[in-house]
C-alpha cells in the first residue's frame, strides 16, 4: 500500500471566492515547491527545518523597516 504524502495535496485548497483557475495556479505552484530539486539536496531534519522555514517565510518582516 503506498503512502500519500501530506505535502502533496490532489486537489487545490477549498477557497469559498477562488476561481477554479485560482486552484489550478495553486496547485500547480505547491507541486513545482514540493518537487524541486533543491529538496534531494537536504535529507532528514535539515529537509524538515527548510520546509518549515519555508512555511513561515511570510511571518518574517522583510524590508528596511523590519
């Protein structure tokens, strides 16, 4: 039996005002995140801490006022 990964969803995210290209784009977009090469590159926690740091990226205040 395989096992589905959580990071790679099979249908885009339920958004109530997304257009069905909003989800398409989404999709599309989270699937070339998730399979990006540079993911082979880290193994085990290093992997872990990247995605993480990913997912919080928008948490980060960025600019010169940060």
């Amino acid at each position: 039996m395989r096992r589905r990964s959580r990071a790679a969803p099979t249908t885009p995210p339920n958004r109530p005002n997304a257009s069905p290209d909003t989800g398409a784009r989404i999709l599309e977009l989270t699937t070339q995140i998730i399979t990006h090469p540079y993911w082979a590159t880290l193994s085990g926690p290093d992997r872990v801490e990247a995605r993480t740091a990913l997912k919080h990226a928008h948490d980060t205040p960025v600019g010169p006022d940060a």
